[in-house]
C-alpha cells in the first residue's frame, strides 16, 4: 500500500498510467456505480469516531488515575498520558481508513476489469459511438449498458459524452 497526502487515486499503482484528470473521473465513475461501498466507508468511520472517543474517555480515566497515585514519577506520567491518547485515538481511525483503502482498491480493481474486452484489451479511452465501443485488437463490440458502464467510467473524451 502506497502512502498519500493529499491525491487518494496516486494510493493506487493501477492508476500510474493516466494524469490527474482521468483518475478523479475514474474514481468518480466508481464512487458513483458503487454508492453502498462510500455509505458503508464513511458509518465505519463514524463508528471509529465513536470507538475513539470511548477509549479516549476511558484513557483519560486512567491518566486522572495516575496523575493522583504518588508512586509514579512525573516522566511516567506524561509518557503514558502521550501514549494512551495517541493509542486510543489514532487505532480506531487508522482501521477506518485502512477499510476505506480496501474497499477504493476492491471497486477500482472490478472497474478495471470490467472495462476490458473478451481478449483482455482495455477499453479505457476508446471512442463511444452509438452507446458501444469496438476493441481494436479482436473487434469484440461491446455495449457499455450490457456491462453496466458509463462514458465517464470508460474516461471518454468530451466529444463521446456528448454523442451519448
């Protein structure tokens, strides 16, 4: 899994191949065929804001525990309160994300596969006429509403959205 800041398309190697245009329209042409996947991605975010939040109020609980326990050093008690937050609240939401990941590469790895031909050749880019694409390589024509595909999934130009 590759890290990113602030471009989540450039996560995926699937993707290297085409600019920043044709990834935001690809991975909204996924977003929108796939609604449940985003639903589902953001209430398990929503639960890990929860979860967070529990845990957090349960480490706090701990550290007023520590603060009053004059056993501990003041250095020990700094380090677990640094730790507990960070640990209570960032797993939750690190495994939020990681679901969200999970489930982009599931929906843009069955979109990719979606949009080739019966020899394997893509039809990313090809020209739309008449709602069917032609493969170059085997001469297959394929009907983008037999599989469920759109103009913008298959990162047509201006002219093919507009010949729809």
């Amino acid at each position: 899994m590759r890290l990113f800041v602030d471009k989540i398309y450039r996560a995926f190697p699937e993707l290297d191949p085409f600019d920043d245009d044709q990834c935001k329209r690809m991975m909204h042409g996924v977003r929108k065929a796939k609604p449940w996947g985003t639903i589902a991605t953001l209430a398990w975010i929503g639960v890990s804001v929860l979860i967070s939040a529990f845990m957090s109020v349960v480490a706090m609980m701990i550290v007023v525990e520590t603060v009053f326990d004059q056993t501990r050093s003041d250095g020990l008690v700094i380090v677990s309160t640094i730790l507990t937050i960070a640990v209570s609240a960032g797993l939750p939401m690190l495994f939020a994300f990681l679901a969200r990941h999970r489930w982009l590469r599931k929906a843009l790895v069955a979109h990719l596969k979606q949009a080739k031909s019966v020899c394997g050749y893509s039809l990313l880019g090809l020209t739309i006429e008449d709602g069917a694409v032609q493969c170059p390589e085997c001469g297959e024509r394929i009907r983008l509403v037999d599989r469920g595909l759109t103009p913008e999934m298959l990162l047509a130009g201006e002219s093919a959205r507009e010949s729809r």
